[in-house]
C-alpha cells in the first residue's frame, strides 16, 4: 500500500522494476558523477510516479482527477501536497546521488587498495631476480694460448679477488715524488 492509500497490482510493479532494475544495471557500465547520478534518479523517480498515477486510476473518476487528491488544489492545479512531495524528491535525489558517488568513489579506492595488497606479493614472486639494467662486463677478446693442463685448466676462468690490486705502474703518494 503506498501513501495513496490504494495498493498497485503486481501487474505494474514487476515490469516497473525490470525496467528500473535493467536501466540501473546498463547505467553502471561507467562511473558517473553526482549530477548525472541526481538526473537520472530524479527521472525515475518522475517516471514511476507517472506510471503509478496512471495504474491508481479510478476508471469511474473524471480525467484528469488522480487518486487521494481532494477538491482541494493549489498553485494553479497541482494538487494539495504535490509541492512539498516534489521536494522531498528533489532532496532525497541529491543525498542519494551525492552518497552513490561518493560511496562508489570509496568502493573503487578499497578495490584498488586490496588489489594493490594481495598481489604485491605475487609480483615479487614472479619478478625476475636479475637487475633490469646491471652493467655489462666488456666483451675480452680471447688470446690464443697454449692449452693448459691439470690444476691450471680447472683455475682457468676463475677471478681473484684477494690481495691488494696489482700495480697498475709508479703511483706517487706525495707531489713531487714520482721521478
């Protein structure tokens, strides 16, 4: 039962809810601001109080005359109550449109926050162990030398690294002393 006082056959309102439901659905392909959000509940809103006026409708009442309305009308045919009903509509539209985008906006925050969480460390499971952009060592031209045999042979591509570097040439440790 609405407000009205009269009720509306399921008839009415399961397609008004498929339609309402489906325009919803294909509205929220995209995220969309308040305004946006606030015109089209506002449109809905507009549209299934048309539907319902037209449902409510007492076939034996003159054209024109709606449900729950008295002889009483003000402000040139709306009406007793249209106004202030017309407001609360308004109103309601704008909190709900200002609370859908900002909860949607929050929504996709959290989504990005825990989407960032839980695969960070599938990320670093994944990445590759070698540096993106490690010096290359230069190419060394290979000599031909005489094989060698035994210990040499397996010491062969080693590096040592221990010891002081080898010397390099005369290096002057106070000016004037290299001569």
């Amino acid at each position: 039962m609405f407000i009205s006082g009269h009720d509306l056959p399921p008839a009415v309102l399961l397609p008004a809810f498929a339609v309402a439901a489906a325009t919803g659905w294909l509205a929220g392909a995209r995220r969309r601001g308040p305004l946006a959000i606030g015109t089209g509940l506002l449109t809905a809103q507009g549209a299934l109080h048309f539907l319902y006026a037209r449902a409510q409708a007492d076939p034996a009442a003159p054209a024109g005359h709606h449900p729950g309305t008295g002889p009483a009308e003000a402000m040139g045919g709306l009406p007793a109550g249209a106004i202030g009903m017309l407001v609360v509509h308004i109103v309601g539209a704008v909190i709900c449109a200002l609370w859908l985008a900002r909860g949607e906006e929050a929504f996709f925050r959290l989504a990005r926050a825990v989407a960032a969480l839980a695969f960070t460390p599938l990320r670093l499971l994944l990445a590759s162990p070698d540096a993106p952009h490690a010096p290359r060592r230069p190419a060394v031209p290979r000599t031909t030398a005489p094989a060698r045999s035994g210990a040499a042979a397996l010491l062969g591509h080693t590096l040592v690294r221990r010891g002081p570097p080898p010397p390099s040439g005369i290096r002057a440790t106070a000016p004037g002393a290299a001569v």
